[in-house]
C-alpha cells in the first residue's frame, strides 16, 4: 500500500550511497551507521555492495571509537569477499588499535600478499611493528610507504622520524 499515510521504503542502494556520503566534510559517522545499517539490512545489495556497506559502517564505527564493532563488521565483509586487501588493512588497523597485534600482523601481510604496492598496508604494517617495538621493520615499511605514495605529508613524516631514531 502506497500514498501519503504510507512509511516510505527503504532502498538498501540508496541508504549505501548515502552512508557514503556521510564521509565527505560535514558528514556525520552516527548516520554512516543508520544508513550503512538500513542499506545492510534492506536485503537489496548485491555483494559487491553488501562488502562496501559493513566496510564503510566499519570505519564509522573505528572512528566513533567502537573498534569491537567495527573488527565485527570488517570480518562480516571478510566473509563475503575474503581476498579483500582493503577490508583485511583496515581490520587490520583496528586490531592494531585495540592492541591484538598478532591478529592484525596476520591480516595486514595477508593484504599486502594480495596487493603488494599500497602504500597504505606498508604504513599500517609499519604502525603494529612500531607498537611491537621492532623499530628496523617498522621504518622498514614506513619508508616503503613514502616511496609508494611520496605525496603523503603523513607518510613523508613517518618516514623521516623512523630515519632520525637510526
């Protein structure tokens, strides 16, 4: 039933572009979530964009500080699309950031196995050697990050402090 007293339906592709959105200046994480959630739920992805869905509500979540449920939706997407090197990168980053390091070592060299020149992964790898306190490895990839992506001010600084602490 249709007209003016009916709640409107959810498009699942529709919610996903505006989760996407969400990420731009002025975006807001919170409905990253609700729409990512709504676009998940909605059963109208394909799975291509059912993986695009719970990474980008993965990253709202790291970056409203619940790593857990973003380590959660990172794996829901890993179940889809297992050889994603930018899933498996970003779980990786969370498990580096709730401090299971062995986890997020395995992820990221599995993506880096899968897609050697991102210069992303190389930073990431660099991050859990640094908090492992493997310093020769950590500038090691740090470095291997500036060379891939020279334009990065981020990557330009790590890699000169990791010079600097030889």
């Amino acid at each position: 039933m249709t007209g003016a007293g009916a709640p409107a339906l959810a498009d699942g592709n529709a919610d996903n572009l505006a989760c996407f959105e969400q990420f731009k200046p002025g975006g807001d994480e919170r409905l990253a979530i609700y729409y990512c959630s709504r676009a998940i739920q909605s059963g109208d992805l394909a799975p291509p964009d059912k993986v695009t869905a719970l990474l980008n509500r993965g990253v709202a979540h790291k970056k409203t500080g619940n790593l857990q449920m973003a380590i959660v939706d990172y794996t829901a997407a890993l179940g889809i699309a297992p050889d994603d090197a930018l899933v498996l990168a970003n779980r990786a980053n969370a498990y580096r950031e709730s401090g299971k390091l062995v986890e997020a070592l395995a992820d990221i060299n599995r993506a880096l196995e899968l897609q050697p020149e991102r210069a992303a992964s190389y930073y990431v790898r660099g991050s859990i050697y640094e908090a492992q306190g493997k310093e020769a490895e950590a500038r090691a990839d740090f470095l291997k990050a500036y060379e891939l992506n020279p334009e990065s001010g981020e990557y330009k600084d790590k890699a000169w402090d990791a010079g600097a602490q030889q």
